[in-house]
C-alpha cells in the first residue's frame, strides 16, 4: 500500500527533546513528529521549515509524521550493512599492521 506525502510547515520544534509538531498544509490538525521520522536528514529541523511526511497512526491512536524530510535540504541513504564491512576492514588492517610491527620490531634486537 502506497503512503500519500503531505506538505506542512514546522510549527514548534523542541530540540532538546528531539521532537515538534507540524501545520499541515491542508489546515488538518497538527501533527506530532519525532526526529526519528527525519533519519535520512543531513541537519536537524527548524521551526519554520516545510516538511514532506506521511501520517501512520501511533500509540493510542494518535497520528504522527513518518519518512519525513525538510523541503530544500540534503538526503542521505546510509546503508548499514556496507558501513559494518568498512569497519571490520579497517579493523583487521590495524591489527595486520600492527602484528608485523612488533613482529619486523623484535626482528632487529
């Protein structure tokens, strides 16, 4: 089932709790919505900004924005999976490296 993408403005945004409330541009009800709707965002949201979202009803039945993103600011798509490789590349590289260190090290004494 495909997700209808609305349009609103931020209205309040408390940036210390990581959460605010949007005024639909079709003068519906706010909508509450959590930074984690904005994970794809290179930056944190403003009061002011107009945000793309859709609606999925949360706990206890009230409506909340997912798959947000701020109108005229950067994306990003993190796949994780490839992030964990470069990591243990990395990783093992060090450890490489420094085993045959120590091991060229004890070598000349």
């Amino acid at each position: 089932m495909s997700m209808i993408e609305n349009k609103g403005l931020l209205k309040t945004w408390k940036d210390d709790r990581g959460f605010g409330f949007i005024k639909p541009e079709d003068g519906s009800d706010d909508i509450f919505i959590h930074i984690s709707a904005l994970k794809t965002s290179v930056r944190r949201p403003y009061r002011g900004d107009t945000i793309f979202y859709q609606v999925e009803q949360g706990d206890e039945g009230k409506s909340k924005a997912v798959n947000a993103r701020i109108d005229g600011v950067e994306t990003h798509v993190e796949n994780e999976g490839s992030n964990k490789w470069v990591w243990i590349i990395v990783s093992l590289l060090g450890l490489i490296s420094a085993g045959a260190i120590a091991f060229f090290g004890m070598m000349q004494f």
